[in-house]
C-alpha cells in the first residue's frame, strides 16, 4: 500500500463501531470523510461483569455475560460546505447470569433486539466537505463539531422483569468534541450529555426517572503509513442518580474506564476493527470487561 493510499485508508477508517452507550469509548468520531461515501458496520461485542445496558439498575455482584450484535449504517454528508454524518444502529444481544437484587439473589437468560439509535454530527471547524479527490489531499489540523444522538424505546423489554435488553425510554445525547493533529498523532476530547425519558412501566408497576449523565472521553490516536491506527482512550461519567415513584434513590454513579482501539485496513473497500474497554474506578453502577470486533464496508463517493 503506498503511502497516499495507506494516508487514504486511514482517513477512512475513521467511523466508529459503537453500541451508543454513555460508557462507550469512541476515537475518531470526528474525523473528517468524504461526501457521498456510505460504510456499513457489522459487529461483536462481548462483556462480561456488569450489566451494559442500564447499570443504574441496583443490582450488585453481577456475573452477567452479554454477546451483542450490531448492524450500522453511516452515510457522509455535505451540510453547507461542513462534513457531517448520519448513522443508524441496530443492535440485538443475548444476557445470561446471576446477580443480587437488594440482597436475594436474582438470574435472568433472555435475547432480543436492543434499542435501535440515531445520530447526526457536524464539524463545525477545520474538516470542509470534500470530494473523494479533494479528500486524498486533506491534512487534518483542529477540527470542532458536535453530534446530537438519540435512543428509540423500541428493543425487548418485559415489565415483569428488572433485566431487560431495551430499557423502556428515550434517551438524547447531545456531545462536543475537538480534535487536534500533530503529525501521525492526534488528542481528541469530548463533553456529552445524556437526557433521559421516564419509564412509565418499570419493574414492579413504578415509574422510573433519571437524571442526566455527564461523560468526559479523551483519545490519542497514532496513525501509521500503512492505514493502520491505534488508540488509547479514557472516559469518565458521573451522575443518573435515579427516583422510583417520588423516592429519590442513593445511586449517583461515577465510572472512570480505559480502552484501546485497534484498526487493520484490508483492501479500499474492507477493514477490521479491533476494540476493548476495562473499568479501572467504580463508585457505584456496574463493572464490566468488553471485547469486540467490527467489520466495516465502504462504498460510493467514487470510491
């Protein structure tokens, strides 16, 4: 691969492969792409521990296992003269294990779709939209968006149980992100938030509200000649303290979790994504390890 190529391949490499979670860890979710171009996303995610989905859930010593499945489609955008893209997910999991609810013990084996998401992000700063042959030529130097992301209540969920794969609500999540180049390396920063709906039919007929939860993510990202990148992430989340019926709950969580991010192109059309996170600081919520793996096909654009 010469090195223009490999400059291209990395460049488009750039989308993420995320299950839209607050505890996600995203590098390069900024990054510019050239317009017209679309990248379909398959992926695996396994984890283990904690619960993935609502770790607000009080729930404690859980030995839960989650094999997820994902379906992605990401389509780049011209929005007035800015790059801007607009991804749909589609997940579906299966959970199996034990954990304590309130001190009895409790175990739970289901599969379903989980709550599909939508997202729509802009660079505001320092990534133009480009053609294909615009974009060979393009060095990234600051770039500044942002990306408004949304949760539709449509996964699995059943009532009469407090685990589920969907949780019942709307979320929104409105994020900041910058991204400053130096050479092959690059920090990337993110603020977000995430505004949650209340769940009218939660466990035992309550209904259920949260608060927001407040996240930080900071990435440093190396690209090599090849098309190859790496990353290492941290992300810091605090807040979702939770109210049932009126009762204010002694939940506020505070999660502090490190990741690495490993991308392997294979050929213009094809590319490997290799990712795991681990919890290194939980005050309350759940811990988890997660491992996966993504397949990513880009077309259009003249690609």
């Amino acid at each position: 691969m010469t090195t223009r190529n490999g400059h291209l391949a990395a460049l488009l490499l750039a989308l993420p492969a995320s299950h839209a979670h607050a505890q996600d860890i995203e590098p390069r979710t900024y990054a510019n792409a050239p317009m017209g171009v679309n990248f379909l996303v398959a992926g695996y995610l396994y984890t283990e521990g904690g619960l993935l989905f609502d770790p607000s859930l009080p729930l404690t010593d859980a030995n839960l296992e989650i094999q997820s499945g994902l379906l992605a489609y990401v389509r780049a955008l011209d929005v007035g003269g800015r790059s801007a893209k607009l991804d749909v997910l589609l997940p579906y999991a299966s959970l199996a294990g034990d954990a304590l609810h309130l001190g009895t013990p409790v175990s739970r084996e289901v599969s379903g779709p989980g709550d599909p998401r939508l997202r729509f992000s802009i660079n505001f700063h320092g990534a133009p939209a480009l053609s294909l042959r615009e974009f060979a030529g393009y060095r990234q130097d600051l770039i500044a968006g942002a990306s408004l992301q949304m949760s539709l209540p449509l996964g699995q969920y059943d009532p009469d149980k407090l685990v589920n794969i969907g949780t019942n609500r709307w979320f929104i999540k409105p994020e900041l992100g910058v991204s400053k180049a130096w050479g092959r390396w690059t920090l990337e920063l993110t603020t977000a938030a995430t505004f949650f709906g209340d769940n009218d039919d939660f466990f035992g007929g309550k209904r259920r509200e949260q608060d927001p939860v407040y996240s930080f993510q900071g990435h440093l990202v190396h690209a090599f000649p090849s098309g190859v990148w790496a990353a290492l992430s941290g992300t810091y989340l605090t807040g979702g303290r939770t109210t049932l019926d009126g009762v204010r709950g002694d939940d506020l969580q505070e999660t502090t979790r490190f990741g690495a991010t490993l991308a392997l192109p294979v050929d213009r059309h094809h590319s490997i994504k290799l990712h795991a996170s681990s919890g290194v600081s939980i005050r309350t919520g759940t811990d988890f390890d997660a491992y996966g793996i993504a397949w990513q096909y880009r077309w259009g654009g003249g690609l």
